[in-house]
C-alpha cells in the first residue's frame, strides 16, 4: 500500500476520480439487503391478499353463500351447506375477555412484584421461571388443560362433560401470563426512580407509591401488554382446540358450555377439506385476521403514542 | 514561513442541518505540514467544519454543504472518490475508541481494508504506525490484547496509530484530548508537534493553552461564522477583534 | 392511619399471592408433565423409529447346529434369543460370526438385523408360539439359507427429533440470512422516510398475525399452489415468515448496541460501508444475533399450529424436502396428535418433557450468551 499511495499521490486529481466498480458493487449489496428487508412487506400482503382472496369467494359469484348467513349464523355443518361463524366469534370473545379480566390482574401484581417488591433471591426464581412459562409450547399447555383442567371442571360442572369455555378461559389466562409479566416488568422498570422517591418523600407509604405512583407513570406500557395479551389469546390455536369441546353449534351460554372459537375452527377442519368448506375455512380465517388487525393497530397507535412522550 | 503552500483552500462554505445554517461563508487557506487549531465555544461550528473537511458530515442526515473546498486543488465536494479522500484526511475523535479487538488488529484495520493481506508487510506497518504514535514501547509485548483493555490516553495513541496506519496526508483531530488526564493530554500535544513533520494537522480543541502551545495557526469560530484566522502568536497576543480578544481572555465560552 | 394500613397489607397480600399463583401454575404444569411422563423416558423412547417395521430378510448358517448350554443361543446363526414380557421372541444378541449385519432382504438390499429387533418366523415356520428352546431347535433345524420375518420395534421418537431438526435448520437457512440481512439494511442504511415506515409496519403486524394464519397460508400456497404437498419446505417455508419479526427486531437490537463511533471511525479509515458493516458491524453484532437464532429456534420447537397444515402429521424421517416422502410430524404435533385422536397422555407427556429440555436448554444458552456479551462490553 505504501507504494500504492505515493504513487497516486502525484497526481491528486486522478486519485480522486470516483471508483466507479466499487461504487457499484455497494449499490448492489444495498439494493440486497433492502430486498431481503422487502420480504417482511410482501408477506404481510400476499397473506392478506390470498386469504382474503380464498376467504371471499363462497360469498360472490353463482350460487353464493350469504354472507349475513355466515356472518350470523349459529351452525357449522358443512355436510348440509350451512356455514354460520357468529357462535364462534362469540365464544373468541368470551375467552379472550375472560383471561384478560384473570390474567392481567395477576400478571401486573407479578410483575409488580418482580420490579418493585422481591428480593433479588426470590427475583431469580420468579423470573426464570416466567421465562420459562413464556417458551412452553401450546401443544403442551393444552396437554395440560385436557390432562387436569378438563378433569377438575368434569367434577364440578353441571354439564356432562369438562370441555368448556371455562377450561379455554383457564389455560388462556395461564399462557398470556408471561406476556403481561415481562412487558409489564420491563415499563415498571423503566418508570424514572425519581417518581418514587418523590412520592416516598411526601409520606406515601411503599405500597401506595406503587399503586399511586408506579404503575400509572407505567400505563401506556402495560395497556400495550394486554393488548398483546388479547391478540395472543385470540390466536391461540392448538391448545384451545384440546379442550374447547367443538360444538357443531350454539351460543355458549355459561361457561360449562362447549365453545369452538374461530382458530379452532380453522385447524380442526382444515387438513380434510375442499372446495366451499375450505373457502369457508378461510372466511372464517379473514374474520380472524380483522380481530387481529384491529389490535396490531391499536398496538401500534399505543407504542408509537407513548414514543412520542 | 514563506514558501507555504496551502493544502486545503476553503471558498464561500455554507452547511446547513435541515433548516438551520451551522456555518456561514467560511473562507480559509490550510497550510500542508502546519498545526491548525480550531477554537470557540461550545456549537460554533469548529467541530461541524472539521467533519466537512473529510466529509464526515455525509453520515448525517439532511445535511445539506454549499461553497467549495479544494484539496491539492481537487474539489472534494465534486464528483470524487469519498472513500479516498477519507484515507488522505484521517480523523481522530474525541472519545478514545478502538474497536473491540487487539491492538494489532486495530492498527491493521486501515491497511487490511485497503487490501493488504501480507503478514510482514502488516506487521511492519503496525510496528511503524506503533511507533510514530509513541506507543509501541507500551504496548509492544501486548499486541494481542484487547486494545480496550489499557488506560484512556494509550487507548488515543493507539487510535491515531490506526490513523497513520492508512498513510494519511492530512490528520483530523476532534478535541483528542478532552476525555483525558493531564499527562496522557501532554503525551499527545508532543505526539501532535513531532507528527507534524509528515503530516497536516487540524485540530479541534476547548482548550486555549493547547491551541497556544502546539499550532501554528488558530481559528476562532463563533456562531458558525470564522471571527479571525492567523498566525498562533498573533491571535493569543494581539487579536485584532473584540470578541476574539474577549474568547481568549476568558470573558465568555 | 390504621386502615390505610390495612389497605397496604391487603394490596401487599395480592401482589404476593400473584406471584406466588404464577410459580403456583408453572409448578404444577412441570409437576403433571413429569408424573405422567417420565416412566415412559427410556433408551428405546429416545433411539427407536415410531413405527414398528416388519421385513423379510435371508440369511446363511455360520456353523453347523450343535447344543449349546447357553439358554437361548443359536449356534447355526451365532445369536442369542429371549423372550419379552408380551412373550414375544427377540434377539437379545447377536455373535461375531453371525450372519445377521450381513442379511439380504427380499428386494435384494442388504439389511442389518440388529439386537431387540423382534423374530416371528423362520422360512414358513411361526415362531410365536414356541418357547425359547423349541424356536431355537426350529431355527437349527432350517436349510442352510434360510428366511427370517424380522420386526424392528416402534415407540421412539426418533422421526419427531430428526423431523424437527431439519426443519429447524431449514427454517433458519431461509430466515436467517433474510432477517439478518433486513436487520442491517433497517439500522444502517435505511433513510427515514415512508419505505422505512412500512418495512416497520409490516414487521409489526407480521410479529401480530397468529399462526394458524401462517398455516392458511402456507397451505394455499406453498402445499398447494407450488404443489410442496405438506412437506418439510412447506413448513420450513412458512416458519420463515413468521420467524423473520423476531430475528429481525433481536438483531436489530444488538445493532443499535453498537458505538456510532465504531462506525465513524471504520468510514474515517477509508472503509467502505459495506467493509465496515462485514468487519466491525457483524462480528459486534454476533451475540446478538445467535441470542436471534436461538430465539427462532425456541419458536420452531414450540410451534403447531403453522406446521400442521404444512408439513402434516406423518410420524417419518423425511427423505426428501417436497412430496410424501418430506412430510413430518415435530414433536408438538405428535404431542397433540397423540393427546387428541388417541388419547395416550402418558405418551404425550414424555414427549413433552423432551420439549421442556429443549425449551430450558435453549433459554440458558441464550442467558449465557447475552451475559458473557455484556462482560465483554464492559471492559
């Protein structure tokens, strides 16, 4: 290189000429990475647009199916063509209601006592252990539901069998818990220490520091929490689908009754069917993806509001 | 002094950050193998201006440069080779920081980017840069060590030994000093006079007995504007502007 | 003074029960697992196919028949025979000189009888109702080339594991490159602006969409329209996407990480971007980014939903990456397949402490990853 240098160093305008080779090369890498940054965009609108695509199509055309029929529907038989999806909203609703009126209570408190109250020895138990709760897969969870929930609510439940929404709103509540604690935890941490020592000084006891102090300054972040906590208990799948019961029909009308919310819906029929029942399966998959987006966006709304503050 | 020769010639330069105009037709010859002290309170530009000597300023968004700088006569806002120009004009910044790897890897960084792979021309580079930084008798047995692991003031001889490894005609130094204690200070203010046999050098710095006691010229910057540009002597001893005079004097800044 | 006090107390007494109801749950989860499931962990649990599979093989005589005082050994082929608690016969051993590693099948392929695998017949002779000592004299008594019903025994999970690591592999072939590569165009080359808003837009709601959604559409498209079949791609396919929020968002996390000044100075050296990016981005930004590898692999255990409707319920090694020989089952959806249609909890349960292992292994590698990184910064 020594040699390179000076040499170029005699005549300082041609070394200054652009490299034309090398500029293009870094154009083109740019261009790659900006590609493989593209991916994320074009997947998020080919699934919208073909599950939309194959969710509409039983409701247009020749021999179309009412979408007022499915929409409000009751039944899903689809040996006699009659495809109703209103029971299962209800009954995505109800659960996903339930476990978020349980769940985020118990899930703040524990993240409360994670930043605020515990000890450090008791931190390193508690918060591996929700680490761990948040990594266990759904299958096993249901496995659990079905395994212990379902016998417990079968001894108590005046109806014949332990299937129900109140064994869905069980292992619902259980599997969003993680996610509340730890987005919960991380806001409370990030809450300035100079709101407690303020309210520590003005004769507020620890408690009411936290209560009074803490956690509103951590609002917008443990609304964000529960909103991540319904879109998970909306979507959840395979769990459910053990110990939901899966009626063909009705509205729950307590919670010892069955319940088929949408994604088990989807899962449970989908490897089987064809043609109009598969459509439907989508549809009921595009009803699913508007709860879903209704609470991306809330989400978003909510963390980029709070990144304004 | 008389047969000096400039090596950067700066004409009417504007920089703007969106909508505020942080320098206002800067207009300044540089000499080649002089110290050339940048001074003046905090944002006045001086350390905005080094950065468009290099074009540093290219990494920061909406920065929009009007007016001309000449190096060697070649237009470095123009259609030319950033990457060059940038291996010609190195820098020197004002946090000691090495990357996270040895010594020896640090220094090599430059060269092995510039496409040198041979080990004993790496090596010897390496030595050489060490050396002229006055820091190779302290870290010679350590070479493989992480280059974060010694003191502050050896962690900024070491970055302008990375400097120097590249060949550079000009060096850029960003208050090198300003995260240091006295003595490792001092160690490099004699690195900057002994390296200015070689090298060009344009330093930015807070402090004014630095700028007295190492450059040969000063330039004082005010609000983005150059309030007076001359020889050392002359701008500590007698500057010729009020404001100048009440910079130097420690009425303000 | 006294009820506030008392409001203290009972708030404090939440906060603790919260807790305590948290490891309350997990306790218990661990505790069923393991009760159910353990007895079912066992060397042939972890080593055998899942099927049992029955081959005809030939095999030559080695010796010539002589009693033995060896219960149950057999001269002419230099092996050894038992009988298990279902009182089936099965070799217990199998001799140096045997013929057995050397077996054809009736194919002509050679096959390799191993010890345990299960013997029935020998030419048209049924074994299974012979004691040890009469099978062994039948065995002896055989023609010099002679057949052998061979059956390998099922019950392990040996499919589900092999399954489940291709598609872990092929899902981080496709994602990782793509999610690393997002990562860095996002934080160090992307310019604020409407293109940036919706990469991040869609990443968001990619990170949002359950994954039974996924599984719509990967059945749609890459089983059915590219005509995959469910098949490990298909899986590995769809997994991809909904990997890519994490790997992307982790590794992005760890790019922030890093000084501007390394950046600065790399430019201020004469690199270029792309070498500044290759020699100071990557190698600062590595523990994060296997902390974002680990992550993914953690969400690919875990994951069902998606994967049942790409790459099926099949419980086989894959051979191939499309078509019916590519489609697998994972461990999760055996769990739930054998919890749900055939109701073998205890089966299910020893699965799933083998999920939980993984689960706990891979959260401790990425704890000592991310702390042995923040030593490392610190210095």
């Amino acid at each position: 290189m020594t040699n390179n240098i000076k040499e170029e160093n005699n005549n300082s305008s041609i070394m200054m000429k652009p490299n034309k080779t090398r500029d293009i090369i870094e154009k083109i890498v740019e261009t790659i990475f900006f590609l493989c940054a593209m991916v994320s965009v074009v997947s998020v609108i080919a699934i919208i647009v073909f599950v939309f695509y194959k969710g509409v199509a039983p409701f247009v055309g020749n021999n179309a199916y009412s979408f007022f029929d499915f929409i409000s529907g009751v039944k899903w038989d689809p040996n006699h063509n009659e495809y109703g999806v209103f029971y299962m909203i209800v009954a995505s609703i109800l659960a996903t209601i339930g476990a978020i009126i349980i769940g985020v209570p118990i899930g703040l408190l524990t993240a409360v006592f994670i930043a605020e109250i515990a000890p450090k020895s008791l931190v390193n138990i508690v918060k591996p252990g929700v680490e761990l709760l948040a990594g266990i897969p759904s299958v096993i969870y249901g496995a659990f539901g079905l395994g212990v929930i379902v016998p417990l609510i079968n001894k108590i439940s005046p109806e014949p069998q332990g299937q129900s929404l109140l064994a869905v709103i069980c292992v619902l509540t259980i599997m969003i818990l993680p996610t509340i604690i730890s987005l919960s935890e991380a806001t409370l941490k990030a809450v300035p220490n100079s709101y407690r020592e303020a309210s520590l000084g003005l004769g507020a006891s620890k408690t009411q520091t936290i209560f009074r102090a803490v956690i509103p300054a951590a609002k917008s972040g443990i609304l964000s929490a529960t909103v991540l906590g319904i879109g998970r208990a909306i979507g959840e799948t395979m769990a459910v689908m053990m110990i939901a019961g899966n009626p063909i029909g009705g509205i729950p009308m307590s919670i010892w009754d069955k319940v088929r919310p949408l994604t088990t819906n989807i899962a449970m029929e989908m490897s089987y069917a064809s043609g109009r029942h598969q459509e439907m399966l989508f549809a009921t998959g595009v009803i699913l993806f508007a709860f879903i987006m209704i609470v991306n966006i809330t989400l978003i709304k909510i963390t980029s509001k709070a990144g304004e503050k | 002094m008389s047969n000096e020769v400039s090596k950067f010639s700066v004409q009417e330069l504007d920089l703007y950050y969106s909508n505020f105009q942080a320098l206002k037709k800067i207009n300044m010859e540089i000499q080649e193998k002089e110290i050339t002290a940048f001074i003046g309170p905090s944002g006045c530009g001086k350390s905005t201006f080094l950065k468009t000597i290099n074009r540093m300023n290219d990494l920061v968004e909406g920065v929009k440069v009007d007016g001309k700088i000449y190096l060697d006569g070649v237009d470095i806002y123009k259609d030319i080779d950033v990457i060059k120009l940038r291996s010609r004009v190195g820098m020197v910044f004002q946090q000691p920081n090495p990357f996270p790897m040895s010594i020896y890897d640090n220094v090599a960084y430059g060269p092995r980017i510039h496409g040198i792979k041979k080990k004993s021309v790496l090596d010897e580079i390496v030595e050489k840069s060490l050396r002229q930084a006055a820091i190779w008798d302290e870290v010679k047995d350590k070479l493989k060590k992480s280059a974060r692991a010694v003191s502050g003031g050896q962690q900024q001889r070491i970055c302008i030994a990375r400097t120097l490894a590249v060949e550079p005609e000009v060096i850029l130094m960003d208050e090198p000093t300003s995260a240091l204690d006295p003595i490792s200070t001092l160690k490099i203010e004699d690195l900057a006079v002994e390296l200015k046999e070689q090298y060009t050098i344009i330093i930015v710095t807070h402090n004014m007995q630095q700028a007295s006691r190492i450059s040969d010229k000063t330039a004082f910057f005010l609000t983005g504007e150059v309030i007076e540009y001359g020889k050392t002597e002359q701008i500590f001893n007698t500057p010729k502007n009020k404001k100048t005079e009440d910079y130097i004097t420690g009425r303000f800044g | 003074m006294n009820s506030r006090k008392l409001k203290d107390s009972i708030l404090q007494g939440l906060i603790y029960f919260s807790a305590a109801f948290t490891i309350f749950i997990l306790t218990v989860i661990i505790g069923f697992i393991l009760y159910k499931g353990v007895p079912g962990i066992n060397l042939h649990f972890l080593t055998r196919q899942w099927e049992e599979k029955t081959t005809f093989v030939r095999v030559d005589k080695v010796a010539e028949p002589k009693d033995s005082d060896k219960e149950g050994y057999v001269s002419s082929l230099d092996i050894t025979l038992k009988k298990d608690k279902e009182g089936n016969l099965y070799i217990s051993k199998i001799g140096s000189d045997s013929s057995l590693d050397s077996a054809v099948d009736m194919l002509g392929q050679s096959f390799k009888v191993k010890s345990d695998d299960k013997l029935s017949k020998v030419d048209s002779n049924d074994l299974s109702e012979l004691s040890v000592a009469d099978a062994v004299k039948m065995i002896n008594q055989s023609q010099d080339n002679m057949r052998l019903k061979i059956t390998r025994p099922g019950g392990g999970i040996v499919p589900m594991l092999v399954s489940t690591i291709y598609i872990i592999l092929l899902s981080l072939v496709i994602a990782a490159p793509i999610g690393i590569l997002s990562a860095i165009y996002l934080n160090e080359y992307a310019k604020p602006g409407k293109i940036l808003n919706a990469i991040r837009f869609a990443i968001q709601n990619l990170a949002g969409i359950p994954s039974i959604i996924y599984g719509l559409f990967g059945m749609l498209i890459f089983v059915q329209y590219f005509g995959m079949g469910y098949s490990i791609l298909a899986g590995a396919l769809t997994l991809s996407i909904i990997l890519l929020p994490t790997i992307i968002s982790t590794t992005e996390e760890a790019l922030k990480a890093i000084p501007q000044t390394y950046r600065e100075s790399s430019l201020g050296l004469g690199a270029t971007k792309l070498q500044t990016n290759y020699k100071i981005i990557l190698p600062n930004a590595l523990p994060g980014i296997l902390v974002a590898i680990i992550l993914s692999i953690g969400r690919i255990v875990g994951e069902s939903a998606a994967l049942m409707l790409t790459a099926g319920t099949v419980a086989q090694i894959p051979t191939a990456i499309t078509g019916n020989e590519a489609g697998a089952a994972t461990l999760t959806i055996k769990l739930y397949m054998l919890m749900k249609e055939e109701g073998d909890i205890a089966t299910a349960c020893s699965i799933a402490i083998i999920l939980l292992a993984l689960i706990i292994v891979l959260n401790i590698t990425s704890k000592v990853i991310t702390r042995r990184f923040l030593k490392k910064q610190g210095i």
